[in-house]
C-alpha cells in the first residue's frame, strides 16, 4: 500500500542518511536516499484497496453521524420520542401500541422521568388500588379514612379526596381533608378552601 511503502521508504532513507563504512572497507563512506517504487499493477491494486477502505471509512462516519443526529432528534426528550413514534403510525393506527413504547423506546430517552411517565404511573397505582376494592363500602371507606389520615398529617389541607362508590349524589364539589376541626369541606376548582 502507499502509506506502508512511504513509511519503509522514510525508515530506509533515515537509516541510510548518515555517512557510514562498511567493515569490509573501512576507507569508503556511504550516505544513501532511498526511493521504492510499486510496480504499474501493485500500484493499482494499493489504490483500489485505499479506495474501499476510505468508502467504508466514509459510509461508517455518515451512519454514525445519522443516528446520533437521530438520537439528537428523537430520544432528546420524552416529548419528541412520542411524536416520533406517533408518525411512525401514522399509516396505520391500530398497531400503534404504546405498551411496546413504554418498554422498548422510553428508557433510550435520557430523561425518561418526565411528568408524563409519573403521572401515567401514578393513574395506574390508583387504578389499580380502585380496583382491588372493588364494590366493598367497607373497604372503600378504610382506604378513604386512611387516605385523608395520610394527607392530614402531611398537612395537606389543599388535596382532593376521591368520593367513595355510596356517597350521596349531593356531593358534587370535591372535598378538602381539613378545616375547622378536621371535618372535610368543598374547594373550589383551583384547589383551595372556601
């Protein structure tokens, strides 16, 4: 290849570009430049082969670029993952499953913790608790009771307790934890007492 025949050339002419003598003749001195040549078809040969290697090099450095330009794009935030996958079903929405989303394509997005991800795990936490009480009042109003306990204690006057399944129809206005001695009282639609 030219490269290695450059570097053999360099390493030969730094060896022979010193005077020296021979020990056969000690009255001559020799200093030398050496040039190598390939021959016509050698020569063609090197330079298809460091043709390839640098079209491979090139498709290589194009591929990584692509993708980490994809990555930039894509994965950068859970947002744009979404759309991503969205547009990728476009065509054919009954096999968009975001179940696959979820477990495949969310952990590549560096910040997979979005408020998004929370809360969808969040909803999932209470409806898996609703549903494990099922249509017992009893535990309905165990897990109530122990709920506005929690946020009692936690101080959370301003958080929103959900009704249970037998609690009368008139009580359409969400419900406060505490108040004047802890009896719960409706709230207004952004959060706080009245």
């Amino acid at each position: 290849m030219p490269e290695q025949l450059t570097i053999a050339q360099e390493r030969l002419n730094l060896a022979a570009a010193h005077w020296h003598t021979s020990e056969d003749t000690p009255d001559l001195w020799l200093k030398a430049r050496i040039t190598l040549m390939l021959t016509e078809r050698e020569a063609d040969r090197a330079q298809r082969y460091q043709d390839a290697i640098r079209e491979v090099t090139l498709q290589l450095a194009q591929e990584h670029e692509r993708r980490e330009r994809f990555r930039r794009a894509v994965f950068a935030t859970p947002d744009a993952a979404r759309i991503w996958w969205l547009d990728r079903h476009l065509d054919d929405l009954d096999s968009l499953n975001w179940d696959i989303f979820k477990q495949k394509i969310l952990p590549l997005v560096g910040a997979a913790d979005d408020i998004q991800s929370k809360a969808e795990r969040i909803a999932q936490t209470i409806l898996y608790v609703w549903e494990k009480l099922g249509d017992n009042p009893g535990q309905h109003a165990r897990f109530t009771t122990t709920v506005r306990s929690v946020l009692d204690q936690m101080g959370w006057d301003d958080v929103i307790v959900w009704p249970t399944p037998d609690e009368p129809a008139e009580a359409e206005a969400p419900v406060s934890v505490s108040g004047d001695r802890g009896a719960p009282r409706p709230v207004t639609e952004a959060g706080t007492a009245r």
